[in-house]
C-alpha cells in the first residue's frame, strides 16, 4: 500500500512539472510573440522545473523498468554470471550516486552559506538546486533496492525498455489486423 502511495506521489509529481513548464512555455510565448512583452523569470523557472521532472523521472524510470538498455551482450550470459555482471553495474552506478550525491551536497552547502538566491526569482539558489541531491538519493535507494534484489536471486539485472519486443508485438498486431480486414472484406 505504501508503495502504492509512493507511486502516485511520484507520478503526480512528474505530471504537475511537466503540465507547469507546458503551461508556462505555452504562456511566455503568446505574451512574448502576441503581446510583445514576456515575464523575466518564465524561462529561469522553465530550466529549474525541467531539471526537477528529469530527475524525479530517471528515478520514477529506474522503478518502472522504463529505460533502454543495451544488454545483447548481458541477455546471452548464463544466468549466474548474467547476476554478476548486473551486481558490478549497479555497484558502479552506486559509485556515480555517492560522488555526485557528495558534490551536491557541497555545492547546496556553499550555496545555503552564501545565501543566494536565483538569478530571476526570489528563491534561495540552493532550495532551486536541491534536486541534485533529492533525485540521486532517490536513484540511489532504488539502486540498492535492486543490488539487493540481485544478491537475494529475486531478479538477475536492471528492469529494462525491450523495444524490439514490443515492435515485435505490434508488427504482429498489424498483421492480425490485416488479416481480419481482408477475410470481412472477402
């Protein structure tokens, strides 16, 4: 129930950036190109809610297995191996986290000491930023989520996009539906 919860937080969270930023692109335009007049701050926000929804959505993506991968070489390993090859990625992509999560947490540091707020807006710069360090702890517990998932033998690597599947399924829809459009027609 919780991570039911946590889904949906997720997924709105995501959703309400993206219509925002939509809105508010859709808004300094027709300001700017109808009335010939824009708000100063629209496009600093627009970065800064662009950066949150990407980060929020690596990680939302990370947990629904929606990333393309390259894994040719992975999928044709014995399982064993296959686990231990997934082990050292996600062990090096925790690596990744840690530094970035560590630089992060200096810069927001230094920023919050300064007390500086962004250049358009008046928001403390390090409240604006703090996605760096939200987004990579969020990726980090689900990488550790996983690394565990992987010594426990409950999967054996990351939940990845298979797109040629899919293409495969709908190369094989259309075909079906080929099929039953001619036998109506006949």
């Amino acid at each position: 129930m919780v991570k039911g919860i946590i889904n949906s937080l997720e997924e709105s969270i995501i959703s309400i950036l993206l219509a925002s930023m939509t809105l508010l692109v859709f808004v300094e335009v027709v300001l700017r190109f109808g009335f010939g007049k824009g708000m100063m701050w629209a496009q600093e926000l627009t970065l800064h809610l662009s950066a949150w929804m990407v980060l929020f959505g690596v990680s939302y993506g990370l947990k629904v297995g929606s990333h393309i991968g390259v894994d040719a070489l992975v999928k044709i390993l014995p399982p064993k191996t296959r686990r231990i090859v997934s082990g050292a990625a996600v062990i090096a992509c925790l690596g990744y986290c840690a530094l970035f999560i560590q630089g992060a947490w200096v810069y927001l540091a230094k920023m919050h000491m300064i007390g500086i707020e962004l250049e358009d807006m008046p928001i403390p710069k390090w409240i604006g930023h703090s996605i760096l360090l939200i987004g990579m702890v969020l990726i980090a517990i689900l990488l550790l989520q996983l690394l565990w998932a992987i010594y426990t033998g409950k999967t054996d690597g990351f939940k990845l996009a298979d797109e040629a599947k899919d293409s495969m399924h709908l190369i094989e829809e259309t075909k079906a539906q080929a099929a039953s459009q001619k036998g109506d027609s006949a």
